[in-house]
C-alpha cells in the first residue's frame, strides 16, 4: 500500500460525514464548479464508503458503493494524485462489491479519468454525455 496513507477503511456516511465531505468538497464543488446541491444525494446513508486518511488522520481520498451495484464520488485530495492512492480506493470498492454479491459494477466516469478505470477491468457502454457541466461516459465491470 501507497506510504502516504495511513489507513484505509470502510466508513459510514453516519460517522463519518465531515471527512467525507471535506475531500468531495474540496474536489467536486471547489475544484469542478459541481453544485453543492448536486454533490450530496440522497445515496450516501446508505452507501458503503471508503476513506484514506494520512498519518494525522486527515481526510485525503473517499469513494463510494451505492445499493444498486455503483461506484462513485471517488474523489483524491490534488496535493495526494499520483500516489496510487485513487487505485487502493477503487481496488476497495470492488471488493465490498463483491463481497455485497454484485457480480456487475457500473459507474459514470469523467473523460479524463476512462484510462483509469480501464486498468480495473472496466469498459465504456455509451456515448458522452454532461452531467453538471462535466462530460461523462458510463462504464461496467464484470457479467451482466
């Protein structure tokens, strides 16, 4: 595992909403102009959450598995891309997925990062669309 995170682990929106919050909102509302209003859904109590801290327990990456077999908001800190710690995130998700008994994952990726996904075994299934101002493709991994 990547020497800057510290830990790790599998969250609850419940417990652990300010860290969350802090990276997709530094990341999506910050940085991508993504509406606040936007950015938080109704899917996060739910959903299975996954958070890197450092060494000082400060939030740096977050990701997250809704109900229905989706991975999203993966979202690194700018000052920690590069590290491989995005990879460790989303190798986590996959892992709770299969664990949940999906034996499809789906997610809706920005342009920029398909080459990413593409590493972990997913594949595009449609054509560009916007979604908040940002174009996105659709992508699964895994049988139907």
């Amino acid at each position: 595992m990547c020497a800057t995170i510290m830990t790790l682990k599998i969250v609850s929106w419940q417990t652990h909403k300010d860290k969350l919050l802090k990276v997709r909102l530094a990341v999506f509302v910050d940085e991508q102009g993504v509406p606040e209003s936007e950015e938080i859904d109704d899917k996060d109590p739910e959903a299975i959450h996954v958070l890197a801290e450092d060494e000082q327990a400060n939030p740096i990456a977050t990701g997250r598995l809704t109900k229905d077999g989706r991975i999203g908001r993966m979202a690194v800190l700018e000052s920690y891309r590069g590290k491989n710690i995005g990879f460790h995130i989303l190798q986590k998700l996959i892992e709770e997925a299969k664990n949940t008994g999906f034996t499809q994952i789906r997610l809706s990726s920005q342009l920029h990062a398909i080459p990413f996904y593409e590493k972990a075994g997913f594949k595009r299934t449609g054509e560009i669309y916007d979604d908040c101002g940002i174009p996105h493709v659709d992508m699964v991994r895994g049988g139907n």
